[in-house]
C-alpha cells in the first residue's frame, strides 16, 4: 500500500479486555478489521495477552483516527492508554491488513532483545518496544505459516 509520507500517521494503544471477553471476541475483532481496513488504507498488528491488547493502526490520519475512536467506545475493551501517536515515515506492516499475534508467541529471547522485561505487559511498553516486538513478531508468525504452507504442499504432491 501507497502513501504520500506526509499523510502516514501511526497510533499504538495498550488496553484490557473487558471482563465477559474471551477468545470468541476475538475472531470478532479481527473479522471487522479485515472488512474494514483494505477500503479504510490501515494496516497495522493486533497482540493479545491475559494482560491486555496492544494494538499498532497506521494510515491516513482521518482513517487511524476513525477506527481508533470506533475501538475506544468497543466494550470488548476498556482503559484504553495510547502509547504512541505521530507522523510516521513508513508503514511496518503493510502485508498486513491486521497481523494477529499471541503474547505467547512473544517469547523471553524476543522481550529481552528489545529490553522488555521478563513478562509481556502491554502498559509497561514504550512506544519503540511495542513497535519493536510487534513487527518481530508478526514477521516471525509470517515466516512459520510460510513453512507450514510449504510443508502442506510437499504433502499434496
Ligand atoms: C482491541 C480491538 C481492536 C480492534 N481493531 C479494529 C480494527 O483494526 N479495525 C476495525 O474496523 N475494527 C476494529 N475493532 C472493532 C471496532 O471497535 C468495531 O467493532 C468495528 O470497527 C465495527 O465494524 P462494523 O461496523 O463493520 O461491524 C477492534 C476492537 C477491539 C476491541
């Protein structure tokens, strides 16, 4: 996805998921952002712990805005905290219309190379280290289904 520079905006939040919400909603989540997102241009990565969500939307300012509003009001979360909001040169996630990851695929070798701490805690995270551990994450989830993908295709032959 294209962008002139000066248009590119990125957010990123850390909130709770709302007593009542369960995995269930989370399929939820991502099937609205993958309706939503394309048309909108946001691209961005969805992490989700016991502890919380962590989210990164980048795209046009009025469209990172809108969905971040949308998200603010959802009841699936609460005490939304923003982490990082800006101008952003480029998008870390363009493949991805929402990346979805697990904090338990966020495993102790990768909180450790971007000083994280020993447990994954989304309200703990500077700006630097959410971005950080979302894009190595989705890009090592990217990197496992590919495997998996090749695998099943020496399966079929
Ligand atoms: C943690 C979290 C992340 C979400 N991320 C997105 C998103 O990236 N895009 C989106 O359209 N909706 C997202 N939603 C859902 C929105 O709050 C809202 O339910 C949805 O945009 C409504 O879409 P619809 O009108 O197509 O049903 C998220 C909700 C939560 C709780």
């Amino acid at each position: 996805m294209s962008d002139s520079t000066e248009s590119l905006f990125r957010l990123i939040y850390a909130s709770r998921m709302s007593r009542g919400t369960g995995p269930k909603d989370i399929e939820g989540i991502l099937e609205a952002s993958r309706r939503n997102n394309p048309s909108l241009g946001v691209t961005g990565a969805l992490c989700y712990s016991v502890r919380g969500f962590v989210q990164c939307l980048e795209g046009d300012r009025k469209a990172v805005n809108d969905i971040f509003r949308r998200i603010v009001r959802d009841s699936r979360n609460e005490e939304v905290t923003l982490i990082s909001y800006g101008p952003a040169p480029d998008r870390r996630f363009a493949e991805w219309t929402m990346a979805y990851v697990r904090a338990d695929e966020v495993d102790q070798a990768l909180l450790a190379r971007h000083g994280a701490g020993r447990e994954f805690d989304p309200y703990g995270l500077s700006a630097d280290q959410a971005l950080g551990l979302l894009e190595d994450t989705a890009r090592e989830r990217a990197a496992f289904l590919a495997l998996q993908k090749d695998k099943l295709t020496v399966r079929e032959e």
